[in-house]
C-alpha cells in the first residue's frame, strides 16, 4: 500500500474512532467518510488558526527578551529546540536593473512559448483556507 493510502486510511481510522457510533442499521456511504475527514481537517485548521494567534504575542515577547540580552540565538527548553531566524533578506534594485530583470522576463516567457524551456514542477501539497468571517457591521 503507499504511503499516502496508508495515511489516508490512518486518519479516515482516527477520525472515525472519535466520531460518535452510528446506530447498526445504517452503512456509512463513502462520502460520509469523506465528509468526515474534512471536517476533522477544516476543525484542525480552525485549531491551528487560534493557537497561532495566541502565539504571534508569545514570540515578540521571546524576541523582546533576545534583543535585550536574556536569551541566546539558539537554546534548548524542556527538550524543545529554539532558534531565531532573522527572517528572509530581499533586496530592492535600482531602475536599470530593474529593466533588465523586465528583458529576461520577456525572454523566459518567448522559451515557454516556443517549448525550449523544460518544466519542473515541485512537491504537490494542498492549501485549505478558513472561510473569510463576514464583516461585523458598525
């Protein structure tokens, strides 16, 4: 069995173990399955949402008390790692290169349309968004 299947199954598993009995008369359909596993999953995210909100103050205080000296780059607590990252280092470019950035653009879009460009596609993963909370009114 892949491993994908074997995940897929694992958690349609946990998901009905937590699901509370369906009377003996009645089959789940395989949509119910699904259905299931997405509200498990939609439930999860919606978790994961909360606990990032209540972390984001949590990490500032952390980086407060880095850049006042009481806390190392890299530590360890309670067996947990901890490791700052400065963040990713962009750069903004004058006009001339900007220009040129523009030309190569054009150039990798004419390889694209003429097919001397080989694709290359990265790791496939899925994106699940909470629904957008409708606007309080004021």
């Amino acid at each position: 069995m892949s491993s994908w299947l074997a995940l897929l199954c694992w958690s349609l598993n946990a998901v009905l173990m937590v699901m509370p009995a369906a009377p003996a008369e009645s089959v789940a359909a395989p949509s119910d399955a699904i259905d299931a596993l997405l509200d498990a999953i939609t439930a999860l995210k919606a978790q994961q949402k909360q606990l990032e909100q209540q972390l984001e103050p949590l990490l500032e205080a952390l980086s407060e008390a880095m850049a006042a000296g009481q806390l190392d780059l890299s530590f360890c607590h309670n067996d947990w790692a901890f490791a700052h990252s400065p963040g990713r280092l962009s750069y903004a470019f004058p006009p001339a290169v900007q220009q040129i950035e523009q030309k190569l653009k054009a150039a990798r879009d004419l390889a694209i349309q003429q097919g001397s460009a080989s694709e290359k596609r990265g790791k496939p993963f899925w994106t699940i968004r909470a629904p957008k909370t409708p606007a309080l009114p004021f």
